[in-house]
C-alpha cells in the first residue's frame, strides 16, 4: 500500500534556502513556495537563443534566464519521452523497472498507484497538485482502456488532484483531452474505440488512403487519420472529442493559467508537459512561416509564446515572488521525426544539439543533456549559469527538501537531495546515469563519460541519429572533448574501469 499522510518536518540541514521555510530554523518560517515544472518535448539544448543559437528567438526563455538560474550540465535520465516521465515523477531510474519505454497510446498506468510520487510528496506537504499537457505514462490497468467512461486507475491515484492531459504524443492515438479521467467533449453516441493491434474496418489509414493527408509521413505514421495527418495506432468514434492540432498549445495553456488562477491562494504543484516541440508539429497561425524554419522552429517559437503566458499569469496574479519556475526538456533534440515538415531541408545552420554528439534516443550527450531554468525570485541568483553536473532524477529529492516532508522509506531510491544546485549553487553529486532507447547505460563523473559496450544499432537510419551503441566500450573527457569524438577508453583503461564498476554497482543497487 502506499504510505500513508505525512506531516510536515523541520529540515535545518537543507541548506539556506530550505531552513528559510522550515518551522525552527530560522526567526519565522516563509510561506513554502508554489511549484511549476514546465517539461518541453524534444527541446534541444541548442534550441533555446539563450544557449547561444542566433537562428530562432526565445525572448520569454531569455527572459527567465535573466531573472534566474541557467544550467548548461543538466541531464534527464533517457533520451526518451516515456522514461525521462518516469523518472522525474517517480525519482527512480527507468531501467529498474521492466515497461518503462516508449509508450502506445493505450497502455496501462506505467507508474503503479501503489508508487509514492512527486505528487504524492508535495500532495503530503499540503500542496494542490495538478498535471496538464502532455502525459505518455499510461492509464488505467491495460490497453483495454474504456475511453467512454472514466479511465481508472488514473492521475488522482499517483498523486495529482486536477490533470487535464493528452493521454500519450499528438501523433499517437486516441486524439483528444482527458480532464479528471475522462474524455473532454465526447458524444456517448459516438463512441471510441483504439487498437494498435489491427485497423478498424471502413476507417481510412494514412497507408491505404495518403490522397486524404494534409501532411505526409516520412517513416511510420501512416494508421489513423485525424485532421487530415496519419498517426501511430488506430481509432474510430469520439468526432466531437478530437482535438485540432494548431490549438494545442493555446488550450493546455489555457488550462495550465486556470489552475494557476484557482490555486493562488495556497501553495500548488503544477507539472505541464508541453505538447511542442513533438511531431507532428502544427503550430497555429501566429507562428507559422514566422521562424523561417519550417513547422519545427514555429513551433519553438510556440514553446517560448506559452512560456511567457504562464510567467505573466505570475505576475498579474502577484505570486511570482513565491513561485519556483522549472522549465526543462524530456530529451534532447530530432530534427525528421517521421512527418515532411521540411524540418531538415530548412534547418540551415541552426544547431539544435549545441556542441553535442547524437540527439533523442542516443547515449551522446545531446540525448540526455538538456536546456535548464530555474527562477525563484530572492533565492536563486539573477542571470548566473550554472555548469554543476544536475540530474533529474534528483528534482523529487531536493523539493522534499525544500517542503521540508520525508520521503517514505523505499519510495524515490534513486533521487538525492541536490536542493543547493537546484537554487543556483554547488554540488556534491557523484555522478549521473542515463539510458538510450536501446537501453544502452552511460555514466558521468566529474569530466568522465563512460558509455557500456552494447550489440545494438548504431545509427537510426530512420532519424539519422547516431545511438552511441558500440561492441566496444567508450570512454570520453567531456572537458577537453565535448563532442564525444575521441574514445579514450583504450589509452584509459583504469579510469574506464573504475567507470564500469561504479556504473555496475548502482545497477545492482
């Protein structure tokens, strides 16, 4: 069973900004601060104008990183979607547990309700705790879900008192909003029903019947056709309920703002899982054609829009002041993620990895290192940049920290409490592990990079992204070699050894 309601606990050793809140620490304890963690989908690190690229404008991004805390070494724990979920949310690293890789839009809750979450955490420490946007976790107990009722198990067992989600990715079925477990806007006379075994007779797909697209796949995407672009899996039924895809972005902002504007009168969580920058990529027409890039940099352009939409609904609403602002990506960066976009052709000589070897899916650094902001206002320091080693496998840890609330015993065994770099300052992390799609293992410590040897394809011909699998070991200095380009596995073999062991033993941890 999942533990039962804890109380708040004083946390004097949590540093300064933590024993700021914590009753006994300090002449009078401030009120414990909101809590936004914004989690952008296949950002780049080198996508934001504030890394550095000078070929897409983020002025909202930029605008955070003046008034906050930038990271240039900080890392999620997968170089996809699904488990970089898990483990932010659950503080355990994906690869322990069997189920956490991509996602089908019907699959069954990934997280058990019997886990302890970050929402559970932050629910305990007194906080509203909602989830909109983007989800990719799964609900109810299988793929036989009842997407005509409400879906159970769901978000209210893990911790989250609201959610207004997309059950997977836009370019998976079934195609709308779920809020509170149930579909948004559905007739009961037209019912739906998805499979991603076999297709539904009569039900156009983008293989048998492209004359019907509006956007074209370039690998894969060719099942069930909704608003004229063929996704992943099949659906029929549930017309009044799909959502359309250039109004995405508005209506999850929307409903993010809402629960901001409901909650402001005591502390919330709210995690928002953006829906851009994913394929298929249909900004709305405010920001198509306007970044030169085709689809992929509009909808950049989109990100930074809704972005600056939650950082002004702080500021009207007078809690900025009292809000620590996250904003993250899943994983690192695809340019053709199976749709012609022209994403590739109108690249020109926009970098969306950075300096960075490999992108989504891959065990290079442009898989797993991803752009990171943090502002709270009084307790992280303007416009600095922080280039201390960050994992978010440890974000659960370090706001249990800062909430002052324990964490149950055998819940988030993974994540660790790094509160002081969160706000800005040093670290005492030891190292950071990271999975690729293959499930290939990497470990970093200090300017060492160790990738174990592994069988699996080594270039994704379908995203042309190199995977960083190899029969051989690798071993990079990411100080001296942040390209990744000179395996030192061989000229190091005590370093790539010690490597290996630490990596060994936290697997068997």
């Amino acid at each position: 069973m999942k533990p039962s309601k804890l109380t708040g606990l004083p946390v004097c050793a949590f540093g300064a900004a933590a024993a700021a809140l914590a009753p006994g620490c300090g002449e009078k304890p401030a009120p414990r601060p909101n809590i936004i963690i914004i989690y952008a989908d296949d950002v780049g690190y080198g996508d934001f104008s504030c890394n550095g690229t000078s070929a897409v404008c983020t002025p909202n991004v930029e605008k955070l990183a003046a008034q906050g805390v930038r990271f240039t070494n900080a890392h999620t724990t997968s170089s996809t979607s699904t488990p970089a979920r898990y483990g932010l949310l659950t503080g355990q690293y994906p690869w322990r547990k069997q189920g956490t890789g991509i996602a089908a839009g019907d699959a069954g809750m990934i997280i058990a309700p019997d886990q302890y979450t970050l929402a559970d955490l932050l629910k305990d420490a007194g906080y509203a705790t909602g989830a909109v946007g983007k989800w990719h976790l799964g609900l109810g107990e299988t793929s036989r879900q009842d997407w005509n009722g409400t879906i159970s198990p769901g978000l209210p067992d893990i911790g989250f008192d609201y959610s207004f989600i997309m059950a997977a990715t836009a370019d998976r079925v079934p195609c709308v909003y779920i809020e509170n477990q149930r579909v948004v806007g559905l007739d009961p006379s037209d019912p739906i029903a998805v499979s991603y075994v076999k297709p539904f007779e009569g039900e156009p797909t983008g293989r048998e019947n492209p004359e019907l697209l509006v956007m074209t796949p370039s690998h894969g995407h060719d099942q069930a056709i909704v608003n004229g672009i063929s996704r992943i899996g099949y659906m029929k039924g549930g017309k009044s309920a799909l959502w359309k895809d250039e109004e995405i972005a508005d209506r999850i902002t929307d409903k993010a703002v809402q629960f901001i504007a409901d909650n402001r009168e005591h502390p919330f969580f709210l995690y928002f899982g953006t829906n851009d920058i994913h394929v298929p990529r249909v900004p709305h027409a405010r920001f198509a054609g306007k970044s030169g890039m085709g689809p992929r940099g509009d909808a950049i352009l989109s990100f930074d829009y809704c972005l600056g939409r939650i950082m002004r609904a702080l500021d009207s609403l007078g809690i900025a002041d009292n809000t620590l602002l996250i904003v993250s990506s899943d994983n690192g960066p695809v340019v053709d993620d199976g749709y012609n976009d022209r994403a590739v052709e109108l690249l020109g000589d926009h970098r969306p990895w950075g300096d960075f070897r490999g992108g989504k899916y891959s065990a290079f650094e442009a898989g797993t290192r991803v752009p990171m902001l943090v502002r709270w206002p009084g307790h992280t320091p303007e416009g600095a940049v922080s280039d201390v080693l960050f994992s978010h496998i440890d974000i659960y840890a370090s706001l249990g920290a800062l909430c002052g609330v324990s964490i149950p015993e055998g819940a988030a065994p993974d994540s660790r409490d790094h509160l002081s770099t969160l706000l800005g300052g040093g670290s005492d992390r030891e190292y950071v592990v990271e999975q690729n799609l293959s499930n290939t293992l990497s470990i970093i410590v200090g300017d060492w990079k160790y990738i174990e040897p592994s069988d699996k394809m080594r270039v994704n011909k379908q995203t042309n992204t190199e995977m960083g699998n190899d029969p051989m070991r690798q071993l990079y200095n990411l100080q001296e070699d942040i390209g990744e380009k000179r395996n030192l596995a061989e000229e190091y073999p005590e370093k790539a050894d010690e490597l290996r062991d630490l990596l060994e033993t936290v697997r068997n941890q």
